[in-house]
C-alpha cells in the first residue's frame, strides 16, 4: 500500500470538480484498479461510477510529514495545506499543524542524514551467502557473529569506502582490515574468539585504526616481521 494522498477528480458526467484521499495502491487484492476505472461518487450531479479524470495530486509524503528520507519544500506544504483545510476541513492532521504536522525541509535532511552517517560510520554487514544488514549496531553484529560457521564470513562495508572481514574456520577466526583505498591495514589469523569482538566494535564505532591495531596485536607474525626490521632494516 502506496500512501494515501490528496487527489483531484473531473466528474465524466458534469464534469464538475472532486477531491478525494486514496492511495495509488491500496494493497487490497492482487490489483488495485487505476483512478478512471475506480467508483468514486460525485458531489455535484450525484454520479458514482467510473471514467474519472485525474488532476492535481499531492506528493505521496505531504501527510507523512515530517519524514526523514521524504523532505518537502515550505512552498509546496503550505500550498497543500491550503487545499487539505479547504476540502478537508475536519482532517485530524490540520489539529496537528505547526505541532508535529510540519514539513520536514531539504536542509534538515542533509543535517539529519550527516549525524545518522557519523553515528553509524558501517553502513552494511553482509554474510557469505548476501543477507544483509543496513547500519548494523554491535548487538546485531555479535548476533550474526555468533551464527557463524567454520566457513562462513562476514562483511563490514564503512561508508567511505573501508571493509572489515571476519571468517570462521577449524583453526578459528581470522580477519583482514582494508581502508578506504583497499590498502590492507591489518590481516591476521587463528584469532581468539575475543579479539575478533573487540576488532568488530572497535570497527563498528568508526575507529578503523583501532580495529586495525587489535587485529595487529594478536599477530605474533607481525611483531617478528617488526622486530626483524629493526634490527635488519635493510
């Protein structure tokens, strides 16, 4: 079902002017009948029937105002306001208006969108066979994490471009860490059951250096290849 929104109708009889709210689709049955095949009746000659002609139309989202992911312009509410209260003068929203009936406008999406972004910096976790997850918070990771078995994977995708993967075979996790440019940061295996955690929240919180560091820790390779550099470092 499609949102109900403001629809104006021509009568096909006197040809006198309708307004209605209804939905494009109405999730009743396997079709919904398009407006000019639809019974609505007329307040003028007393028609009710099909071969209605569409007019104006309200966006879909002016009476879910204000939705985050649907702004809409103060010029373009305001404007269906005035046709809501002329034909609608008893619909509850106008009790809200100005409280909680209000356009959520272009600009405060792009702020709203931004806060969301560094608050949930992993945009997706994915699994090996393509179930996915939007903005994944640590419960909803360790769940997942928890589910895995020896050969399975998991997939962290940072929004600016970065990954984290988690796999699970018989010698226990392992993981790689990519940046942004998918330059290895970390990679390392027969992980703790507990390093690979902290490596996913640390993840999950935004701070791939982190990440990249618990993963480093646990590598007793990569602290020998360190030494040897040191002491050998041509």
């Amino acid at each position: 079902m499609t949102p109900p929104r403001l629809t104006e109708l021509q009568c096909p009889r006197c040809e006198g002017i309708v307004w209605v709210i209804d939905s494009d689709f109405r999730g009743i049955g396997p079709d919904t009948p398009p407006y000019d095949q639809r019974q609505y009746p007329c307040s003028h000659c007393r028609y009710r029937g099909p071969g209605w002609k569409v007019g104006q139309q309200s966006p879909p989202e002016f009476l879910l105002q204000p939705h985050n992911l649907y702004p809409m312009t103060q010029e373009a509410f305001d404007y269906w306001v005035r046709i809501l209260r002329t034909h609608f003068p008893t619909h509850p929203a106008l009790t809200r208006l100005g409280k909680d009936f209000v356009p959520r406008l272009p600009p405060d999406v792009e702020v709203m969108k931004a806060l969301h972004e560094r608050v949930h910096p992993v945009g997706e976790m994915r699994d090996q066979d393509g179930a996915r997850r939007a903005d994944p918070d640590l419960s909803t990771a360790i769940e997942w994490f928890e589910m895995m078995k020896p050969g399975q994977t998991l997939v962290f995708n940072r929004r600016d471009g970065g990954r984290l993967y988690i796999s699970l075979d018989q010698s226990g996790h392992s993981a790689r860490c990519l940046d942004a440019s998918g330059k290895t940061l970390a990679e390392t295996s027969a992980l703790p059951e507990q390093v690979a955690r902290d490596a996913v929240a640390c993840y999950l919180n935004g701070n791939t250096s982190g990440c990249a560091r618990t993963l480093r820790r646990s590598d007793l390779g990569f602290f020998a290849r360190l030494w040897n550099h040191v002491v050998n470092p041509s």
